[in-house]
C-alpha cells in the first residue's frame, strides 16, 4: 500500500480510523497525504471522496475483519463508492483468510467481490500456520510492486519449507470445508456458553470473541491466572491498543478446541470472573 501512494502523484489514501498498525506505518511511510474516515462510517468517507477532483489519484484503506472488535466492513457499499468517485480499494482480510469463503479466499471470496477490489492483503500465518504475507492484485499492479517496493525487494525470501508449508496449507483449505465448519461451530458454542454464565462479550458477525473487563489491572490477573493455573493462554488488550475503560480479553476458538477445551475455558472464567468481583449480564437482559 505504501508503494502505491509513494508511487502514484499526488495520491490521497482514505483510511478507516481503526486500521492496524502495520496499514498506518505503510500510510506514514509512504508520504502521501491521508485523510483518516470515521470507523465503517459511509456517510463520512463519501463526504471526503466528493471533496476531491473526481480525476485524483485515491485509494482507500480498509479491513474485513477487525481485530479488536471482530466487526466486518461494509466491503460492498465501500466498492460501490470507489467505483462512484473513481477511487482504487485496499483489502487487509489477515483475520480472514482461510476462514471465510468456499475457499478460504476471506469474506470478500464469501460475499463474491473479489474482483472489485484492486488489491487484497493476506497472511500466511494465522489460518494457514507458517509466516509470510501476500497481496492479490492484477498481474501489473503485482508486477509494480514487486519492481518498486524496497519492502519486498530488500527483504529475504521466505526458506523453502517454509514456501512449501504455506503452499500446502492454502491448496488444503481451497478444497477443505471441513475445518471452517468446525470453526464456526466452536466459535458458537463459546458464545452461547459465555451468554449462559452472564460474561459480556461484543455481539459480531466474526470469529473474534472480545470478553470485555473494562479495567487493565484485572485483565491482565485473569490472562495471568488463566495461563498459570489453568494452562490456557488467552491474550489481555489494554490502552494504547484500544481505549481506556475497553480492556477485554480476545478469545479466537480454533476448530481443534474441544467441547472439553471449551468447558476448561468457561469454567476457569466463571471462577475468576466472580473472584474480579466483575459484573455480569442477566440472560433475560441478552
């Protein structure tokens, strides 16, 4: 993405305020002027594309899955105003890949939009288990920023077992649906248990599970305590990485987690949450 607003004149990039880190350092250091859209707010990103010559140069930045709070981006409405006011789109579908789609293609492959997209960013950690990362784009973007991104130019190759593991990773979930069914059922037990036992958590259409705490110090206890004494490792989100008084624990089952695994986890938060002396939802409430 940094590539392309360094090497494209006079490129404004639009870019969804909770974007990761890593999509605002590649806007940094590419120099181009930015305009920052309230998060999946349309209204606020077609006020600032009809600001702009129709004939500027403009891409806009955006997720499918958002990290922090497992929300999904409005991808086809976001087209539908790129194609309005003649603007490129930029897909980060990293929490995706693998786990949405009828071939893992994300949720741009699951809402069959792929191709109106000019370029969609992946990973090969995550859902496909090795490291390394990916753009899909046309064959001359591609080509453009293999010829033109220091990034990629100065960066050493991934090893061959490393190439060979992705590559049969992505082959395998192409034509597997196995384990994405088993995902969303995971994911779905766990939420249905967390109802049962009052733990809040935010309502998404994704994968992501954020357990919210609202207080730093008994997030980071109950990450602690989880880990320590009842082996399961779950990871504590605290300021800077969201807001103050947000703090929550984000849960991503696995299809490889058990029913069994799921009534550790359940139980343990049970235990702890009553021990933080932190409140609950009423199930007539939810």
């Amino acid at each position: 993405m940094g590539t392309l607003a360094a090497r494209i004149p006079d490129c404004l990039v639009l870019s969804d305020a909770l974007n990761h880190a890593s999509m605002i350092e590649g806007i940094r250091h590419s120099k181009a002027e930015r305009a920052i859209w309230r998060h999946n707010d349309l209204d606020h990103l077609e006020e600032l594309l009809a600001a702009q010559p129709i004939d500027r140069p403009k891409l806009i930045a955006f997720e499918s899955v958002y990290s922090m709070d497992g929300d999904i981006a409005p991808i086809e409405a976001i087209c539908d105003l790129a194609d309005r006011y003649n603007a490129m789109t930029y897909l980060d579908e990293v929490h995706a890949v693998g786990l949405y789609g009828p071939r893992g293609g994300g949720v741009a492959e699951e809402r069959g939009l792929m191709n109106r997209l000019t370029v969609i960013e992946g990973t090969l950690g995550k859902a496909f288990g090795v490291m390394g990362g990916y753009i899909a784009a046309s064959a001359e973007l591609c080509d453009f920023v293999r010829s033109f991104a220091s990034g990629f130019i100065f960066t050493t190759a991934l090893p061959p077992a490393v190439a060979a593991g992705a590559c049969a990773s992505v082959k395998h979930l192409k034509a597997s649906t196995e384990e994405r069914a088993a995902h969303q059922d995971r994911v779905a037990e766990v939420r249905r248990r967390l109802d049962a036992i009052g733990i809040p958590h935010i309502d998404n259409p994704s994968h992501i599970i954020p357990v919210m705490v609202g207080d730093p110090l008994k997030c980071k206890f109950l990450s602690d305590v989880l880990l320590k004494e009842h082996g399961i490792y779950i990871q504590p989100i605290n300021y800077p990485t969201v807001p103050k008084g947000t703090e929550r624990l984000r849960i991503t089952p696995s299809p490889v987690h058990s029913m069994d695994d799921i009534e550790r986890l359940v139980s343990a938060l049970e235990l702890l949450w009553s021990q933080c002396e932190l409140a609950r939802i009423p199930l007539a409430a939810q």
